[in-house]
C-alpha cells in the first residue's frame, strides 16, 4: 500500500515589514459646476492677458509686431472716435447675419431631403462630398468673376462655407432614426409625414445642433475669407489694412472682435441646445 503524499503550494512572500501595501483608488471623473467653469476659464483668460501685458512693457516681445492689451484697447478707442469701427462691425453683423441665415434655411432642407429620401440622397450626395472636401477658397477668383467682388461675392462665399457642414450633420441625424421607434409608429398606422416630424426630426436633434454649431463657426471663418480678399470691407477689410500698414493694433483689435463673437455664438446656442434636448425628452 503506497502512501499518497499532499503538495502544498509555495508560500508566497508578504509585505516587508513596516511597509504598508498602497490601496488602488478607484477612477471618477466629477463634472465642473457651471459657476467652477466661468471662474476658471476667466482666471486663465486674464492670466494670459497680464502676462502679455508685462512682457510688452518689459520688452520681452516687440510692441510693433505684438502689440499689448493696452495697445488694443487704445486702437478701439481712437477707432471708435474716427468712426470706422462701428460701421465695420455693422457690415460684418449683416453679413454673417444674412449669410448664415440662409445656410442655415438651406442646410436644414436640404438635410432632411437627403437624410429622409434615398433618390434625393442619391443625386446630391457626390456634390455635396465633393464641394465640402474640396477647398472652397480656391474658388474665390471665380467667385469675384462671376459675383463681383461686392456684397454679393461676399455672401456667396459664407453661404458655401458655412452650409455643408448643417447639411451633413442633419442628413445624418435624420437618418439614425431609432428603429424600434419606427416599428412601432409602423405598427400604428404612421404615415412617412408623420414619422419624419414626430420621429426623426426630435430625434435628430443632437446631430441638427451639432450642424448649426460647426455652420456658426464656418460662417464666421466665411465672412473673414470674404472680406479680406472681396472688397476689404466690415473687420475682415479692417485686419486686412492694419495689416498691411503694421498696426498690429488694430488687428489684433478684429481677431479679439471675432473672437468674442464666436465666444457668444457658441453660449447662445448650447443654451438653446439644452432646451431643445429637454424638450425632445419630455
């Protein structure tokens, strides 16, 4: 009769002594209250602008191709006492205003066309990649060719830089309709007319705000291009002069201005993006 033997696994080795063994914190990721936000974004925006401020004065940068906040503040004020500067933010308010409006008319249509019926799809979808890829400010001799380099010139090239992207994101949007949602709606004896308006267009929201957003955004991009290169008109025409004449001032002054527009816009619409999202929930 053969004894059976037990192996016992190796002891392992415990913590040295005197040593304690480091606990894993599980990650969390706490979201910034909207007042956390402001403060910080704030602090950080005048942090840079005193630090600019000083290495001016102190001559670290030079003022003539850097220029200073003060700097800018002085260009705005004699600006506004000669009368340029309010005309030309009011040029470049009508522009943006009118260009972006009818991207925006334009983009929602032509969206809900492409993203709800597969022939209209079909159709636009090459033009539509093929104008949104290819770079539009290659057409401005053309443009000024066929439109002049007026007003007209100027609203053309905002409207085809800021109508694609509205486009495609709402096309896209209107088509992630949810299919069980579909079935449903089906089942009940929905018609496509009211599929599309109680169905996939509050559930494209997200996607239709996300369009109007890059649209704002491109549409400010469109009404510099235009400006600066068709007729030097609003603050495009402004930073363009400064520019050339090395008032760095003064240009600086329009890129603030855009960038404060930009700033507002981008506010105002996730505002109405949140109300829109609480509406669609509901």
């Amino acid at each position: 009769m053969s004894a059976v033997t037990i192996e016992t696994p190796p002891a392992t080795a415990g913590p040295a002594p005197g040593r304690r063994r480091r606990t894993r914190k599980p990650a969390s990721r706490s979201a910034l209250s909207t007042r956390s936000r402001l403060l910080l974004g704030g602090a950080g925006l005048v942090g840079v602008i005193a630090l600019w401020e000083i290495a001016s004065r102190l001559g670290w940068v030079d003022p003539l191709v850097a220029s200073s906040p003060s700097g800018v503040a002085t260009s705005a004020v004699d600006l506004i006492e000669n009368g340029t500067l309010l005309p030309a933010m009011g040029s470049t308010l009508r522009l943006f205003l009118i260009g972006f409006g009818i991207s925006l008319g334009a983009g929602l249509i032509i969206g809900t066309l492409c993203g709800w019926y597969q022939r209209i799809d079909a159709v636009l979808d090459p033009w539509i990649s093929i104008l949104y890829a290819s770079p539009r400010i290659a057409f401005l001799p053309l443009i000024a060719v066929w439109f002049g380099p007026g007003f007209l010139g100027q609203l053309v090239v905002v409207i085809l830089i800021a109508v694609f992207p509205i486009i495609i994101n709402v096309a896209s949007g209107v088509r992630a309709i949810d299919r069980d949602h579909l079935r449903m709606a089906q089942s009940f004896g929905a018609t496509n007319r009211d599929v599309l308006l109680k169905i996939a267009l509050p559930g494209a929201i997200p996607a239709v705000a996300s369009g109007i957003k890059q649209g704002m955004m491109q549409g400010l991009l469109g009404v510099v291009v235009a400006e600066y290169f068709l007729g030097n008109t609003g603050i495009g025409g402004l930073i363009f002069q400064a520019g050339l004449m090395l008032r760095t001032g003064e240009a600086l002054l329009g890129a603030v201005i855009f960038a404060a527009a930009a700033l507002a816009l981008s506010s105002a619409l996730r505002k109405v993006e949140s109300k829109l999202d609480r509406w669609r929930t509901a």
